[in-house]
C-alpha cells in the first residue's frame, strides 16, 4: 500500500532568491571591504580578536538564510552581538531592514531603539583612536536609520497597493451587485406590468366566453356582441402585451402605462362583460404621471379581483384629490357568502402579500410610489382595496 501523500512545500518566487543572492554577495562584500581597511590601519587590540570578529561576521551572512522565517529574533541576536563585533554590520542593516518591511512598526520601532543602544555601547567597547565617539556613533545611527526609514517605506507602500486593489476588488462587487439590484427591479416591474394589464384583459375574455359557453342558445345579436369584445379585446391585449414587452428596449424608468385618463374606458370595458360599476370622481385636477398611473392600476386590479371572485356584485369605485392633499382611491364590493372575515391588511405587513400575487405585487407598486395599501373586508360586509398616493403641490 502506498502511504500518505505529504503536499511538498510551496517554492518560492525566482524574484525572492534572485533578491536574497543579491543581499548575500553585498553583506560578503561588505565584509571584505572591512577586512581590508581593518588590515591597513588595525586596532591595537590581539590578531585572535580580529579573527574571530571576522568568523562571526561569517556565521551573521550565513544566519541571513533565516531573515524571512524568524526576521525579529535574528535581528535581535545579530543586535546584541553587534555591540562588540564591527563584522556584523552589513547583516544587521539587512536584518533591520527585513524587520522593517515584514512587521508592524512598533515591532521595527523597538528593534531599532534596540540597535541604538548596541551602537552606544559599541563605541564605549571598541573605541576608533582616529576617530571621535560621538561622530562614529552619529554615522552608525544614520546608517542603521536609513536602513530601518528604507524598510518602512516599503511597509507602507505594499499596505497602500494591498488595500488599493481590495478597495477596488469591493468596487467591483458593489457594482456587480448593484447591476443585479437593477436587474431584479427591472424584472418586477416588468413582471407587474405583465400581470396588471394582462390579467385585466384575460379576466374580460374569460366572462365574455364563459357567457357564451353556458348560453348556447343565445341571439345572434348577442354572440356577435360578445365574440366582438373578445376580438377587440384580444387585439388590446396584444397591443398592451407589446407595450410592456417595449421596456426591454425603452430607457430605464420609462414603462409604458395609462393614467387616470383612461380610467373611464376601463370602466367602461368592465360595464361591458357585465359588472356593475360605479365610478365617483372628486379630483381637483389631473393627478400627476406617476400616481396616476398607480391608481389606474389600483382600478383595475380591484375591477378584476370582483369580476373574478364576486362577478354579480355592485363595485363602487372612488377617487379624490387635490395638490398637496394627496390621491386617494377606493375599490368596494359586497363580500361573497364564502369569504372569511378578516382584519383589513396594511402595505407592508405579512398579510399583504400572501393574498395572491396581484395584491402582493400592487402592495409593492404603491409603496415605492410612496403610499400605503390597505385591503380586506369590512365591517359593512363589503371588501375594501384603498389606497392613498402622495400629489405634490
């Protein structure tokens, strides 16, 4: 049996090691530099100490290996053997560095305070003869600060380009989810057109060819009347159903619909299948484009719930209004014998919208016209659909 597969270790970037050679031939040249100027002018100190300066300057380019992996504790270690050993320089300004770039400030902040007191004590340990201890230790501090300044500059700068590209990550989801949004809204405006006007004219066929399946024995002069309204309103079907379908290549916000001028013409289709109506208007002048398109709405939604489930029934159909009072309209017919009583329900509430689609739909129309829909019986026995649109003064 073959044993457990071990996922090898991720390999890192070309751009990576071709940095880290770099790195390590400068701190070996830096190294070689210092021994050659140390052999022109050495201290007056052993030729052993001076040797093992040098070996542990080796051993500090060797430890580089784990600047990436533990960059804060080999910082530290090469800072605190830097307070004695001047080999070790060129790897602790990379070590600061790396510390710099790859932690949060204050870790660098504290390396560094760390460094400067290595330094002090560097001076006080291993003094120059040539050279005065407070410039030798003002150079090391220069030194040892640009290298930590250079490796928060870096810092910042991938912070900066990180949060740029998720801000523009987020960007780019927002505006995919809002494109979605449109599109949904887009999609149920559509959708309540559809149902609102087809509904309407498929209610007046299905009364007008039901009378004439249940009267096979009527006059001729009644079949041609009802099988003209049928045509007719087929053929209004159709023209309504083209309207709609003309959003989809209409600018948004521009649906096609009527408005409280054809109002009458409505009633006037329902007085034809049959129904009784009565149509009460108290408008102080024409209501504006969007609230009267939602009360023809609201009209004919009402019409065609009493033609569907109380056909025989009176429908009394009120309408009033004026500039800064509002518009308010008001569908009533008797309660079929079969209807439950129930509490009259609100835009907005759970039972709004779990009386069929049409009202779930009308509910929604009014409330982003920015009124309230009200539907349910009475206590007069009759069914009450209201509602009232806000008309700008």
């Amino acid at each position: 049996m073959n044993g457990p597969v071990t996922a090898s270790p991720p390999r890192r970037p070309v751009r990576d090691r071709v940095v880290d050679v770099a790195i390590f031939v400068l701190v070996i040249a830096f190294g070689l530099l210092t021994a050659i100027e140390r052999g022109k002018e050495p201290l007056p100190e052993p030729s052993w100490l001076l040797q093992l300066d040098q070996a542990i300057g080796v051993l500090s380019c060797a430890a580089l290996l784990l600047r990436r992996r533990r960059p804060v504790e080999l910082a530290v270690v090469l800072v605190v053997v830097s307070a004695w050993s001047e080999f070790v320089a060129g790897a602790l300004l990379v070590a600061l560095f790396t510390v710099a770039v790859h932690r949060p400030p204050r870790v660098s902040g504290a390396v560094f305070a760390l460094s400067v007191v290595s330094a002090l004590a560097y001076v006080l340990l291993r003094p120059e003869p040539a050279v005065p201890p407070l410039m030798m230790f003002l150079f090391g501090l220069a030194i040892q600060g640009a290298a930590v300044g250079w490796g928060l500059f870096v810092h910042h700068r991938r912070h900066l380009v990180l949060s740029l590209r998720d801000r523009a990550a987020r960007a780019e989801t927002e505006a995919h989810l809002r494109a979605l949004q449109a599109q949904h809204q887009a999609r149920e405006a559509i959708a309540r057109e559809i149902h609102d006007v087809l509904g309407h004219r498929l209610s007046l066929l299905s009364v007008h060819a039901g009378a004439l399946e249940y009267h096979p024995g009527a006059s001729p002069e009644d079949i041609s009347r009802a099988a003209k309204v049928i045509r007719e309103s087929a053929h209004q079907a159709l023209q309504d159903l083209r309207e709609v379908i003309g959003v989809l290549r209409a600018p948004v916000g521009e649906l096609p619909g009527s408005g409280l001028a054809d109002l009458r013409t409505l009633v006037a289709e329902s007085r034809l299948a049959g129904m009784r109506v009565e149509l009460a208007e108290e408008l102080a002048g024409p209501a504006p484009g969007e609230a009267g398109h939602t009360a023809y709405r609201i009209v004919q939604e009402g019409l065609t719930n009493a033609r569907k489930h109380a056909p025989r029934s009176a429908v009394r159909v009120r309408l009033s209004g004026a500039p800064g009072r509002g518009l308010e309209v008001e569908i009533r017919n008797p309660l079929p014998a079969r209807a439950a009583a129930a509490p009259p329900a609100r835009a907005g509430d759970a039972r709004a919208v779990t009386g069929g689609q049409g009202l779930a739909g009308l509910a929604e129309r009014v409330s982003l016209a920015g009124g309230g829909l009200e539907h349910g019986p009475t206590g007069e026995g009759d069914w009450r659909l209201a509602a009232r649109l806000p008309w700008p003064p």
